[in-house]
DNA sequence: ATATGTTATCGAAGCGCTTCGATAAATATA
DNA sequence: TATATTTATCGAAGCGCTTCGATAACATAT
C-alpha cells in the first residue's frame, strides 16, 4: 500500500492536518515545519489520492467535455482536434478530461452522461451544435459551462466562437483583389450557425465591393456537408449556365467535391475557376491542385475553452464572456487571378 | 445539494448500508425491501458520487491510456483513433478514460502520469512503443496493464498486436497473383517492431513462392516513415536501375511518397507499377488513384483492449494473453497486372 | 506584569460511500 | 418445541483526505 497523509504526519512529527496545509499551501506553516513535511513526503513518495481529495474537498478536478455522436464519429478530425487542444491544457491546469457523446437531439428521457450525474467533474465543455435541453441540463446542475463553435441566443455561458464571418471575407476579398467577380458559394445545408456565418460573410464581403449577390451563385441546398455535396452542388451551378471563375466553399469537405466536378467537366483549377475552402484540413495538402483555405485553429479553440472554465471553476465570480477566435487565410495552389475571358459553360448532364 | 445515500435509506425506511447492498447488487435482499430502496432512489434521482464510491472501495472506473509525445501529435489520427475506439468501448463498461502523453523516452526522473501517482485509474493501456521504464513502472505499481501494437520480449502483460506479418503476405501474394514477380519493399527504418513484421512478411510471402529476396529491391534506410521518406526511398531505388512493377509500402504515408515520385518521373501506377500501402487511412481515398491497402481495425484494436483489461481488473486471475487482430486487404485503384514487359528504367537524377 | 492581538498547530468532524461482523428474522432439522 | 442453519438487515468502522473551530505559542501594546 502506498503512504498515505497519515505516515507523513508520523513521520514529519507534525498533526495530519498541518500535512495538509503544506499541500495546499494554506495559510501560515513555519519555514521549519513546512520543510520537515517536505522532506518527509519525499522520503515517502507521497502523493494525495485524487478520490480522497475529492471527496473531502468536492473538487474531482475532471472536466466533461461533450461532443455529439456525429461529430464525435466523423471521419475528419475537426472535433477530435479541439478535444486534442483541450486535453493538452487541461493537464497544464492539473485537469483530466473525461469525454463523452450525446445524441443529436438530447431530450427528456435521453441518457444523460454519466459523469454528470456521478458529480465527477467540475465544469463541462461542450463542443459543436448540441440541444437546448442539454445546456440547460448542464446549467441546472450549477456546473461551470464553456461552448466551443455553437451558442444560441439564449445561451448564457461563456462561449469560445470562430471567426467564420471575417474568414468567408478574407477568402471572397481574396477572390475580388485577383479580379474575380463572379464568385459562387458552395455550402451545405445552414443547420449550424458556423455555416450561415460564412455565408454572411460571403455576402458582406461582395456588397462591400459593390459586387451583387445573385442566388443563382450560391447552393446551399444539399442536405450535407460532404465531399458528394460539393460535387452535386457544383454540378446544380454549373447547370444554370450562369458563369462563374470563383468558388468559395464553406468547408474543406465541400470544396474537394467542388473540385472533382469541375475536373469532370474539365475545368482546371485554378485556371478556369479558383477555389478556396474553410476549416483548413489534412485533405488541403493532399488534394492536387493543394487546396487554399481558411485556417481553423482547432487545438487552440480547445485550450481556449479549457482556460477559460478552469478560470470559471477557480473564482466562480467570473464573467461570461464570448471569444472569437481568429482564423487565417491560407493561399495555396488552387487559387488564381481570374481568367481574361469568362469560361464557357459545359452544359451539364 | 444532491440526495446522498442518506437520504434514500431515510425514505426507503432501512440502513444506508442496505441501501448499498441494493446498489451493488450485492447479497441477499428481499425482493420487497430492495422494491422499496429502488423506488426511493428513482423517486429522490439518486445517484452515487463517483469520489464517494471511489474512496470507499479503492475503485476509480478510470482507465489511463499513455501514449507518447509524438504518436499523439502526429497528423495522421492513426492513434487517435485507437483512444476513440477504446473511449467507446470504455463507456459500455461504466469506465472512463484518462489520457495523457510521455516523452519518447521515458526514464528515471522523467514526470510520471499524474493519475498513476494519485492513483486515479484501475488500470492503464499503453499504446504504441513506450520505454522499458514506464512498463515497468506501471507493473510496479501493481496495475493491470494492457499494450496495444507494441511488446517487448520480456513484457509480461497482455497485448493487442496487429497482423503485419499477415498482412504484408496478404498484399505480396496479391501481387504475385497478378503476375508481378519483381516486387519493392519501401519501410522506413523499422525502430517499430510493426515495421520489421511487415518486412518479414513480405519476405516470407517471396519465398513461399520461390521469388528470391533481392536487396536491391529493399529500402528500409529512411530515417522516418513520412510521405517524404517514401519518396525519397523510390527515388534510390529507380536510382540503382534494378527494374520492378509493384511495390508494397509499409505504411500508407510512405505509399503515397512513392506514388508522387512514380508520377514525378512519368510512370504511371498502376499501369506501369502497382503500389499497395499498409493501415489503410483517410489518404487512401484522397490521392489519385486511390490507393490500395491492408486495413488495420484501429477502433478495434482500442476496444478489445479495453475489454482485455476490464475483465483483468474485475477478475485478477485472469491470464495475460496476446491478441493478433486481423486485418484485411483492400484494393483500390492503384494495383493492376503486371505489365507485359518489365518498364524501363528512367534513370535518376 | 497583564491584557490584546497574531500566528502556528492541532484534533475532530465530516465528505458519501463500502464492507464486515453482529444481530435479528425466517427457515430447516432433530 | 428447542436447536441449528440460513437469510436479511443493521450499525459501526473505515477509506484518505479537507476544513474549521479550539488551543497553544509567540509577539506587541499597555
């Protein structure tokens, strides 16, 4: 068995209490005495057990970190990237993460996770679109509660954001200074607040210019966001016959199906047509042309929720507050000036 | 302040202690009293805290999993996955996971995983090559301990391996069956043991059918095992002139190295060489053609660890044992017959 | 010298459970 | 019916810490 407080107590000559307060650097312990409990926790090797502590404390210095099913089992790593981003810190902070999935559409009656109910954490972090009635539940329970990448209106938690909006304006300024002006949005069903984001950064950045928005440029009407919603989305615009040198997709995903269409119809990228993409993924390098796109920093979103719901756990006084977090453009190989001459359409199938 | 035990003995009108027995399912209770206890529990939404429990019987239901610094923060989620599938696994059983990394070389003086100190895990899952200290370490503590895709000789602990042997013969005799009999081996330096297993097989399935291993046609220099590494390795080899048709990588990373210095020099795969790569990841789909792999269940190899050391953890007597998970060979577009006649060397710069 | 305020240390209670030995109730055996 | 055996329930101790009020030791003011 390993020593417990007790034996450095015996050993130090000192109450079991006193042992306790060099631990946690309470209050007034002589230089002396707190140098022999010192010495004598070496000697012994000893550390606190994290159960005791909890339990006389009620810190469990665990943090939930909630993700939904679909997020959690997507094949792109996006979310896995922020829950990475968070593990690293949280163990700066002396914090373990416990993870866990909900359904889609958490409700009364829906399995609520375990660690919520067994008290095991001392705050929670939940990361992308999940229900009301799981923030509420969160809240109810009185813990601390950080968001990442979703907030409702109502919502009111701290919450860490990224900067979609001024992404899409980077990527369509971008577009514009190369001489494009017939730039189309590809972008899937707007569900979650990230998307219509872009897309009202899309917008903002071509009124800005004097450019006008023409919804037969934008397609958001695929029901997903995947590599075959690009693809079917593209094909739609392409066959209203209304040209187009530009594509700005609302993610990485989506702007690798746009550029297997136009490679099906034998377009060159970004010769006939440039593309940007958002998110910043693996799949950019490895794409040919090498995909533009707007950087997420994912780990960072991650660590940023972590410190700030450690903060909240340490001095529950703190404030809600709501960080955006900004993003960068990242040009490589599938963007270009725009041709002289507008391309042709091929009509499509 | 949540109902405690306490309080369900109160409203169930019986001993906190038989309230407990009903919770563990323990022993004899009649059928009335523990109809009794649970419908107070339900009544009052009961449920035990985990530190209580945890303090009373030395049990955390957390599982530690370490992996090293740099298998962690690699791009490619090759490990990633693995903990998402043990996560999973993890939860079915009412156990959660505790992640932390170590440096490559752990050793004496090196920081010990938090949770192992303050004993906060009823067991630890090692995932990849770790040191000789750390193994150590663990067994010393006397926790259960399962390794995934990794072991030493001496390692007495049970381990999840994968079938590289298996699958390198796999994807040799694919070869051989499609006529191919001049056949390259791209590894990086096999500090892994995974890496040498595959080697091995790939020899093994050349001597099966009496192809002679030749050197020339083994590159195995490369200091690590990126896309780099396999391009530069292919380089070496179109270098020496030795002329082939298929080359069987032995990772995907390094695979698609070979297929972009194949194309660099104008050779086409598959037409003028095959290539088939090893763990089948995400890249597989992405690069052009699709590349051909051995499959590697990486969310399995978490899960059956996770269940190896639950059942070790309930039940200390069980045995140490040694899983070879299987794997399986996919083909994609990057592998066809051979070609009539052996190609021409192109030769190197 | 005594009263007053500070600082350092201690002992005990308590956190919310599990577990074990004791006891009471129910059942079987003689 | 008395006794032995089995089954159900209970009370108390204990898991290893934190925390708080009490007390002892020391310094300062009167």
């Amino acid at each position: 068995m390993s020593p417990t407080i007790k034996d450095v107590a015996q050993k130090a000559g000192v109450a079991l209490s006193t042992v306790s307060l060099v631990i946690n650097r309470k209050s007034n312990v002589r230089q002396e005495t707190k140098k022999r409990v010192e010495n004598a926790i070496a000697e012994l090797n000893y550390h606190p057990r994290r159960t005791a502590r909890g339990l006389a404390s009620q810190r469990t210095y665990n943090l939930g970190f909630i993700l939904t099913e679909d997020h959690f089992s997507q094949a792109e790593p996006f979310y896995t990237k922020i829950f990475l981003g968070s593990e690293i810190e949280a163990r700066k902070h002396h914090y373990y993460i416990l993870l866990t999935t909900v359904q889609k559409n958490f409700r009364q009656g829906a399995p609520i996770p375990r660690f919520l109910l067994e008290r095991n954490v001392d705050g929670v972090i939940l990361a992308g679109k999940v229900s009301n009635g799981l923030i509420d539940f969160v809240q109810g329970m009185g813990l601390p509660l950080v968001m990442i990448d979703y907030t409702t209106p109502a919502c009111k938690a701290s919450t860490v954001l990224i900067d979609n909006y001024g992404g899409a304006c980077a990527a369509v300024n971008q577009f514009i200074k190369e001489g494009h002006r017939d730039i189309a949005f590809v972008g899937g069903e707007a569900s979650h607040p990230s998307l219509s984001e872009r897309l009202r950064g899309y917008k903002a950045a071509l009124q800005d210019q004097g450019i006008p928005v023409r919804d037969a440029l934008i397609s958001n009407a695929e029901p997903y966001t995947g590599v075959d919603d690009g693809r079917e989305a593209t094909r739609k615009l392409l066959g209203t016959g209304v040209p187009f040198t530009a594509v700005f997709a609302s993610n990485d995903t989506m702007a690798v199906g746009v550029m297997r269409c136009l490679k099906e119809k034998n377009l060159t990228v970004p010769r006939d047509v440039s593309v940007i993409g958002f998110d910043d993924i693996e799949v950019c390098l490895q794409v040919e042309p090498c995909l533009s796109s707007v950087r997420v920093f994912k780990e960072d979103l991650g660590a940023i929720a972590v410190r700030r719901i450690v903060e909240k756990i340490e001095d529950d006084r703190m404030m809600v507050n709501r960080v955006l977090v900004p993003v960068e453009l990242v040009l490589r190989e599938s963007t270009a000036r725009a041709p002289q001459q507008v391309i042709q359409r091929i009509v499509s199938g």
